[in-house]
C-alpha cells in the first residue's frame, strides 16, 4: 500500500517506531515513509537491512547509535537543512525511548526542523497493559545505571513513588535486578513480561521474592525483560482497611507472631514495623472479641 498522504515531505525528520518481534506490527504508515524518505538514520544498519528487505524497502541507510549520535546528529541536520527527508529507526520498538535518537531529536528541533512521530511499537505501552497493574500513572525508569552507588540512589528516590515503576533490564541481570529492588523497597509485588510479540511471549506475576525463585531455577532466560513493580502502597494511617484485610489473612494462613508477623508486613511494604505491630495487636484484639479467627490461630503477642 503506497498512500500518496504517505509520502515524505521534504526537510522533515520522522520518527518511526519498529515491530518489537512481530513484523505484523509494522503499520502501513511506517512502510510508506521508510520508502519514500532520502535517508535512514538507523541503530543498527546491518539490522533495520534486513527489516528492509522483508517489506520490499530500498533507501539509503547510515548508522545512528550510542557511541556517533552526536557527530552523527549534526550530519543529518545538514541533509535536513538542504531539503533531505530522513527517518530515524531504532533496532525494536520507538527511537529515542531508552534507544538511540533523542540528540538527533533535540538538535532538529533546535534547527527549526519539523519532526513528526509514527506512532507504533513500545515495549512499555505493550508489557503494561497487559500487566493487570494500575496504568493511571506510571513512572518509566528504562535500564539502571551501571554504577552500584547510582542505581542505589536512583532505587531509594524510587521507592517513595506511589504509581507504577517500569524497568528495562537483560536476562543476565535481572536476578540482579529484582534483588536490588527487594532490598530498597521491599518484598512487592511485581511482573515480568518477556519476549513480547513473538512466538514465546510470557507475563511471570508475583512477589519479588517468588520471581527471584522462579527466575533462579530456569537453566536459561531469553530474551529482552520488561519489569513491572507495584509503587509504594498507602501509608497505614490512609488505608487502615486495606492494612486490616492483610493482616487478617496472614493471620489465618501463616499463623505467626505478631512480631513475625509485624516485620514481615513491615519487610514486603517498606513501612514501620513499630506501626504496623500496634495495628497487628488492635486486629487480633479484634478478631478475638468477635469470634471470627480460626481455631488454630496463634493469638499470642511473643
């Protein structure tokens, strides 16, 4: 499908977004600028020929990565100065998110170049909405930091945020990963979706720790991971019945302490544990005068 309102148009930068494994994704809008456009900005070259090829799409193509976004940057202005067309692609999904092209977008714009998006592939959009977590609000954090002291700082800022976190992460660090985030902010619960799009895809849901065991015991993990954290839960004073309703059930099912009881809660939900052993003793007071626990159930304060 060649549509003539396709076209490109010269001096005009496009920002085309990707299939992240299913090619299907790939809209009609994207072919249609990716063949008329002069030049592609692509990640990869090697990689985008070859997406190229399956949809029958000759053009020029010039690489745009990390390590030559900014000399590369002042080039393709230079083309889109003389009256050039140039897309800018990423190797999967949207360019510029958590990829290469946001100085290729920013110097453009400085330029006085109009920039026009095609909308398409995200890995977060895609791992969110489907994740059965809140999406009214949610903070993308994309791929920590290599330094263990910024990962730690930016894991501590991050723990206070009360929507949803969205991490990019590898298979190889993930175990890494999870754990960082179960030791700043708590046992909470969370999803991993993987191999989005393709033949393989799958959404793991659970608490941190029982992902960690999941992901412990696989031989092999493949594919890029997009991690989904719960955001930091209410304090215990702004929903005393969402607290009182958790601390029923582990009661009923676990049996323990209330101390046990107070530090795990405390553990998994980031909160004070001397809070949350006063709120224990007042439910289990509770549960006693009204007669409503179970037989078995461990009432004592030790």
């Amino acid at each position: 499908m060649d549509d003539p309102k396709n076209r490109a148009e010269k001096s005009v930068l496009y920002v085309v977004a990707t299939p992240i494994g299913n090619l299907s994704d790939m809209t009609f809008r994207a072919v249609d600028i990716l063949k008329s456009v002069d030049v592609i900005a692509a990640e990869d070259t090697r990689h985008t020929a070859r997406l190229l090829s399956f949809f029958n799409i000759r053009a020029k193509l010039v690489s745009c990565h990390e390590h030559n976004e900014n000399q590369r940057a002042e080039q393709l202005i230079e083309r889109l100065a003389s009256g050039q067309s140039v897309a800018l692609v990423s190797n999967a999904g949207t360019p510029s998110i958590s990829d290469p092209g946001y100085r290729v977008i920013k110097e453009a714009v400085a330029a006085g170049i109009k920039v026009v998006p095609l909308p398409g592939a995200s890995a977060v959009v895609t791992a969110i909405s489907a994740s059965a977590m809140p999406t009214d609000m949610f903070c993308f954090v994309g791929f920590l930091p290599k330094k263990k002291g910024s990962q730690s700082s930016l894991l501590g800022s991050l723990s206070e945020r009360r929507e949803t976190l969205v991490f990019y992460e590898s298979p190889k660090r993930l175990l890494s990963l999870l754990s960082a985030i179960k030791n700043h902010m708590g046992d909470r619960y969370a999803v991993i979706a993987r191999e989005l799009t393709k033949i393989h895809e799958e959404f793991i849901r659970g608490r941190i720790s029982e992902l960690i065991g999941q992901i412990d015991d696989r031989a092999v993990l493949k594919g890029e991971v997009t991690l989904l954290v719960a955001g930091r839960p209410e304090e215990p004073g702004e929903d005393t019945e969402t607290l009182e309703t958790e601390i029923r059930k582990l009661i009923q099912k676990d049996n323990l302490s209330t101390a046990m009881l107070a530090a795990r809660l405390a553990k998994r939900y980031n909160l004070s544990k001397s809070h949350i052993y006063q709120e224990v003793i007042k439910v289990k007071s509770r549960m006693k005068n009204n007669g409503d626990s179970d037989e078995k159930g461990d009432f004592a304060d030790g």
